[in-house]
C-alpha cells in the first residue's frame, strides 16, 4: 500500500493532479541536479550570477559528454 500526503495551499485541482504535476517533476528536478552534482563534480559554482553558473554548468555536461 502506498499512501501519499499532499498539504498545500492552492485551491483548484485535486490532490492527485497536484502531487502528478507538480511534486512529481520537482523531486525530479532536485535528482537531476543531485546527479550532475554527484557525476560531473560540479558543485561549487563561482559566479554570483545564476545565468553565468548555469552556462559553465551546461559546458560542463557537453565536454563530459564528448569525452
């Protein structure tokens, strides 16, 4: 039996279809980024700008990539 809980504070949609659409693709998001941290060793980011860090980030997987 698995039974799942979904507490939030938004008013339209079911319980299922929020935690399908939502809850479902941000714990997706937060292992993508768990795994590329973890495999490609890029946890320290430099920069103070976000759209910097996410380019070196996006570099990095190519060159991992083509290796």
């Amino acid at each position: 039996m698995d039974i799942r809980y979904v507490v939030t504070s938004l008013t339209q949609g079911s319980a299922e279809r929020i935690y399908d659409t939502l809850d479902c693709a941000r714990s997706q998001a937060e292992n993508l980024i768990k795994r590329h941290k973890s495999q490609l060793a890029s946890d320290h980011a430099s920069c103070c700008s976000a759209n910097v860090n996410q380019m070196r980030f996006i570099l990095h997987t190519a060159a991992y990539w083509l290796m």
